[in-house]
C-alpha cells in the first residue's frame, strides 16, 4: 500500500449476520463486521474534557506533532552554532606581577595605587601601541582586569578573540604596566629631590638675610635697643642654621636614600610568570551552546504544539464527533490515504488492513436498490478528500471487477478520483483503466449544485439531468458518488445522487461547526447518514462514537 494509486480489487457477500466477506485477487478470504476498529497507534490523544487534569492530553498533542517540536529542536542545534560561531567566547590569559612597595609607606594603600595605575589610560594605552592594535583605551581596559592577590603581586586576566591573542595582550600589559610604574616611581623621587632642593635654598635666604641684619646692626653704636635687637637676631640666625642643616640632611637623604629606594622598587618588580592560557569552562563551549539552543528550540516547539492543543476546536474524540455529526462512527481506521514517505514494516502491512476494512465498509453500506433501479451511495468527504479517494477508487474497480456496471460520480473540489481512471475535463466519459471499464461523471465548473439521476418529487428540481449521466444510470448497477458539502452551495443536490451517505471523518482536521454543518446538510437533503468513518483514529480514544438513546430518536425522527 505504499503506492497511493494501487487498488484494491475484491468482491463482497454479504452474511446472514451482517458480516461481509471479501474475496482478494489472490484467491484468500478475510473477513471484517462493520464495527471493527483498529486504532492508530501513531496519533495518540485524549478527551479534551481532561486536557487540564491529566498530563495525558499534553503527551498525546506532543507525540502527535513530534515532527514540529523536532524541527524546532534541530533549527535552534543549528542557530546555537552559528551564534558559536559568529560571536564566540572571549578567550583569557592570566599574568602574574610581583611588585616591590615602599617599606616606608602603606602597603594597603600602595597596593590599591598599583591596581589604579595597572588599570590607567595611560598603561592601556602603551600596550595598544606596543601590540599595534586598532581599538580604543575603554574597550580595552573593559576587555581585562586586575587584582591584587596580596599586597605584592598583581594578577592579570586578559580577554581576546583567540588565545595566542589573550597571551600576547597578557604579557604586553605586564611589560607596560613595569615600565609605567617605573617612569612614575622616577618622577616621584625626582619631585621629592626639588622639593627638598627647594627647602635648602629657602632655609639658606632665611640665613643669609639675618646675617646681613646682623652685620648692618654691628657697625652701629651699642644702645640699649640696639643691643636687644641684635640679641634677638643672633637668635633667629641659630634657628635658621638648624632649619638649614636640617633642609640639606633632607636633601642629601632625598638625592641618596630616595633614590637607592625608588630603583631598589623598580628592580624589585617585575613578572613571575608568563602569560598562560585559562581553560574555558563548558558554559564557554560549543557543545554548551549547541545544548542549550537545543533545549530552547525543543521548549519553544512543545509550547506551540501545546497551546495549539487547548485552543483548537477541532475535534478528535469519537464521541464529540458523532454528537456534532450526529450519526455513529462505526469504524475507526489509521492513515489511509496519501502520505509524503511511505509506510515500513508493520505500519504498511497495518496500511493496507485499514484500507481494506474501509473500502468493505463502505461496500457493506449500499442498501439493496429497487427493482430496475441502481444502488447508489454517497461518500461524503469532511477536509478529506485526498485520504478518502483511493477507498473510493478501490470499490469502485472492486464493483467492476466483479462484471457489474459502475457510474462514479466524482463531485468533490479537485475531481482527484477522476483523474484516477484518466477523465480529463467535465462530462460523462466511459473509461477503461486498471482492467476494469466503468463511467466517470464530473460536473461542470459552473454547476455549483450538480443535479443526479435520482428523482426527487418532493423537492423543486436544480436544473435538468444529463442525458448521458441518466442513460449510463439506468443502464449501470452501482452509482458511487464522493461528494464534498459547501454550506455555500448547500447540500439539497445531494439526495438527487443516493439515498444512503457515509461521512469520513480526519481525526483532528475538521472543526466541530464543520462538522456538525455536514451532518445537518445530509439530512436536510432527505439522505440517510448510514455511518461515519474516522481516519487517523488515536489509540488513546476510548469513546465508542455511539450517540445517546435521545439523540438516535431525535435523528431518525428528522430523517
């Protein structure tokens, strides 16, 4: 069955039981009532009734579209890489720097000076120029920090595009940071040798100037005052002295003690070890990222499918099918009709059975036709019409098979069950394809409301019969019609091509008003719903599609 235009070609008795069996080309029997059932175990659901107290519901809309929440899953495997590798994680470095401090200062505050400096524009800057790098100071101080482990030894985490990259960053603002660090421990001895300096010249006016008062003093007379002054000016001379001698020992130290301290610093310092690589961490890895776009593309597709589950009204519980229809689902069959890749294994061995027990189902439905009169049967598609055309096809070539004379009147949108037997264009065509020979009917695009062969006195006449369609008729045994039911155009016509109508139903397809406007649309036209057929059936369905005692009184009573 995996070829969508094989046929099946049978012949059906019917029992006293109410049983058909059908007889294969092949010679074997098999048997099937019309209430047998098959559920198919790939679209598994539950009632919609306990969609919000059972994870039940939310399992079986998952499985049924495990096909979405899939693509979704490979789509974000996919888009996780790309983004690896577009923007990829920084790769980092770290160095390590011992600093030699001042014995005589802080070490707590000398520490956080180092980090200022290590962190300043102006380092940054050196180590751009020195990698000859084309980016700005503030992203690149952004791209690496600094830290003070202790108060000697500064550690530097460095991020760039690659690793050799971060290495080389690393090392470079090391050497950049010593060599800052060391230009300013210069200028800061060199600024406290000035001031120093600067003391000893201004302690040597101060000196200068009292002697010069002093000798003006001693070549005049000695008056009382005189001599006062002069007093107190030799006193202010031994006070300026001291402040001198004590100005030029600050000097002397500054020149030599400042000096030998400032390279005892900058020769102290340097980098304990070079620049090395730090491992990236699995958040930093592709496999992370891949993972993660995974779980996101995977959550994303599941709430899609499960929202779409709560808010649809289509329906896939026999029971709210064949109250909307308002007929009995008297047989529920798997995926029977065209699909992108062909069933394997169980599955199309399962195919074919379903096909099977459609196609007797349908044929076990034609109620015996008066006399001189054909047997006709309307196969109402809901949305379905693919799925249900090769059952239609299949009977009908069974018929045949069996030396009857078969009108098919293919009333439905795409005409696809015509095409089958090669029946281009509208009219009447007598066709012979896959062994047998039968006549095809298909209506004019401009006959919305195709009128049958069937009189209808109770009820105003569409329009006149075609004289081929009524003679081929009279003439056939069998008139199988696939019809599809537009409230637009109503569904009146219906009861001018047979008497008898079974409904197929698509599981999950089809909304409850559309349903329910089928049902009413075949009554109306004064047909009987015999049954209704439900494809795609979910295992997990354990509603019989049995309508309620009011319900069947209520339905027989329109009919």
């Amino acid at each position: 069955m995996n070829d969508p235009d094989q046929t099946i070609t049978f012949s059906s008795i019917k029992n006293g039981d109410g049983s058909y069996i059908l007889r294969k080309s092949d010679g074997l029997d098999d048997a099937w009532t019309s209430d047998d059932f098959t559920a198919d175990e790939d679209n598994p659901t539950v009632d919609r009734a306990a969609a919000f107290v059972s994870l039940a519901f939310i399992a079986a809309a998952l499985k049924r579209s495990a096909w979405v929440w899939c693509a979704t899953a490979v789509l974000g495997l996919l888009l996780g890489y790309a983004i690896y590798t577009k923007f990829p994680p920084a790769y980092s470095a770290t160095t390590s720097v011992l600093v030699a401090n001042n014995p005589n200062a802080d070490s707590t505050q000398a520490s956080a000076t180092n980090v200022a400096l290590a962190t300043s524009q102006a380092v940054a800057g050196k180590a751009i120029q020195q990698l000859g790098l084309h980016q700005s100071v503030s992203s690149f101080i952004a791209a690496y920090t600094v830290t003070a482990s202790s108060n000697q030894v500064l550690v530097f985490q460095v991020s760039a595009p690659s690793s050799s990259a971060a290495l080389q960053r690393a090392q470079a603002l090391a050497t950049s940071f010593l060599q800052f660090r060391a230009s300013y421990l210069e200028n800061q001895q060199q600024l406290q040798v000035s001031l120093a300096q600067q003391q000893v010249t201004k302690a040597q006016q101060k000196v200068t100037s009292v002697n010069h008062q002093i000798s003006a003093l001693s070549g005049q007379g000695a008056t009382p005052s005189e001599q006062a002054r002069l007093s107190d000016l030799q006193a202010q001379l031994t006070t300026a002295e001291s402040a001198l001698t004590a100005a030029q020992q600050n000097a002397s130290a500054a020149v030599n003690t400042g000096s030998s301290v400032t390279d005892a610093m900058v020769k102290g310092s340097q980098i304990l070890n070079s620049p090395t690589p730090v491992p990236h961490t699995f958040k930093a890895s592709k496999l992370f990222y891949m993972v993660l776009a995974l779980i996101a593309g995977l959550a994303i597709g599941m709430a899609i499918i499960v929202v779409r589950a709560l808010v649809s009204d289509r329906l896939r519980n026999r029971d709210d099918i064949a109250e909307a229809i308002g007929a009995p689902i008297k047989l529920s069959t798997g995926q029977v009709g065209t699909r992108l890749l062909p069933p394997l294994g169980r599955r199309s061995g399962r195919r074919g059975l379903d096909m099977e027990r459609l196609v007797a189902h349908l044929d076990g439905a034609v109620a015996p036709s008066p006399a001189k009169r054909c047997a006709t049967l309307a196969v109402v598609d809901v949305d379905n019409a693919p799925d249900v055309v090769p059952a239609v096809v299949s009977l009908a070539v069974s018929w045949a098979s069996q030396g009857k004379q078969v009108v098919l009147a293919d009333l439905s949108h795409s005409a696809a069950a015509a095409r089958r037997f090669s029946a281009k264009g509208p009219g009447v065509h007598r066709t012979r394809a896959r062994g047998v020979e039968l006549t095809v009917s298909v209506p004019g695009r401009d006959e919305i409301a195709p009128v049958g062969p069937l009189p209808t006195p109770s009820r105003p006449q569409f329009g006149h019969v075609n004289p081929d369609l009524a003679a081929a008729c009279a003439a056939a045994d069998y008139l199988l019609t696939l019809i599809t039911l537009d409230p637009v155009a109503g569904g009146d016509h219906l009861a001018t091509w047979a008497t008898e109508a079974v409904a197929v139903v698509t599981a999950g397809q089809s909304s409850s008003t559309r349903i329910r406007a089928v049902g009413e649309m075949v009554r109306l036209a004064g047909a009987r719903l015999v049954s209704v057929v439900l494809l795609k059936a979910d295992k997990a369905d354990e509603s019989l599609g049995v309508l309620a005692a009011a319900q069947q009184s209520a339905a027989s009573r329109t009919l």
